[in-house]
C-alpha cells in the first residue's frame, strides 16, 4: 500500500523528487505508540518549516476516467503558471498527444497541490477536468468517483499512461538546466521538486 510512504529519486542533476500521498493519512507508530499524520500538507508544512528550497510540486489527481478523450487540465495558480507551462512544453516537446487546457485560477483548491500554495510554493494540478464534477466538451464528470462502481473497469489506461508520460517529461525537463523551473539559479542548489 503506497498510501503514507514517501519515495525518493535522484536526478543526475541536483534535483530530488519525492512522492508523497495525498490527503492526510493516520497511522500507528508502534515504537512510540503515538498517532502519526502525514500527507500533503504536513509535508508542506515540514518543507517551509525546514526552509527547503523547493522548485514546484505536482498533484495528479483524478486522471484515469476520461472514456472518450485524451484530455487533461492543469491547474495553477499565477505564480506556478510558469510551472505549468513546462507541463505543456513536455507535452509538445515529446509528443504524448493529450489534448491539455490550462487554468490559472488560485480559488481552483480541489486538490493537494493548495497545500504548496499555502506554504508560497509553485504548485499545479493535473486532474481530469476543472472542475472534475463539471461536464465539459472533452469531458463527462465522472459518475462513479468516490463511489462503489469506481473500479479497474472504469479506467482508461491510455489516459493513465500519458498523463504518467506527461509528468515523467516534465520533471525531466525540469532537471535540465537548460530548462528548469524560470527564475531559478543555475548553480548547484539541491533544488526538489515534490
């Protein structure tokens, strides 16, 4: 269960990714016996607490229904509009064929990635449609969210893998120095992006 774990990889450039689980997750430490809480926004608030420098954060969220398009909108904030379009560039730029509408609206905060906001990092969201319970042109809201029929067989797992592609693109690109997050020195600052 990946739910509350934290994983970690290392770029050949000094930029670490870490994964961390949505919502907040409570859990037994057996040592000490004590309730412990994790989750996106204890880990937003532990990265401003600790003064990590942290280059942006992605929320995929809600990005495996779409039965009839391969769709995907991004959400950002004005200051992580800049992130997002990096998210655009990869998808361009390699060729993944979604078809991206981009929403800069900072009351958009039906996800994780409000939590990075919160703290005055960069932050965007990929997620099915803005918002997701909405019907759009590319979208039907999905009638079986939160629900007992949301299953495997509800799944478009073309959709999954290019929106996976998507975000492996885009953290790439954002290890290059060539093309980084803007504003960004080009030194060798441990810079992590979450």
């Amino acid at each position: 269960d990946l739910v509350g774990q934290v994983g970690r990889a290392e770029f050949l450039v000094p930029l670490a990714v870490v994964a961390v689980a949505g919502a907040a997750v409570f859990r037994k430490d057996f040592r000490s016996g004590r309730r412990v809480v994790s989750g996106s926004r204890r880990q937003a608030q532990a990265s401003k607490s600790n003064q990590e420098d942290v280059a942006g954060m992605v929320s995929v969220d809600m990005v495996g229904y779409n039965p009839g398009y391969h769709f995907q909108s991004i959400i950002a904030n004005p200051a992580s509009e800049l992130l997002a379009r990096k998210f655009m560039a990869a998808n361009d730029s390699v060729n993944i064929a979604l078809t991206l509408e981009l929403k800069v609206d900072a009351a958009s905060t039906y996800s994780d990635h409000d939590t990075y906001w919160a703290q005055g990092y960069q932050a965007v969201c990929l997620i099915e449609y803005a918002p997701p319970w909405n019907n759009g042109p590319t979208y039907t809201a999905n009638p079986y969210y939160h629900t007992p029929g949301d299953s495997s067989q509800t799944v478009n797992f073309t959709l999954v893998r290019k929106v996976a592609q998507l975000t492996l693109a885009a953290v790439g690109m954002l290890a290059s120095p060539t093309t980084g997050v803007d504003g960004r020195p080009d030194g060798p600052l441990p810079l992590r992006f979450v």
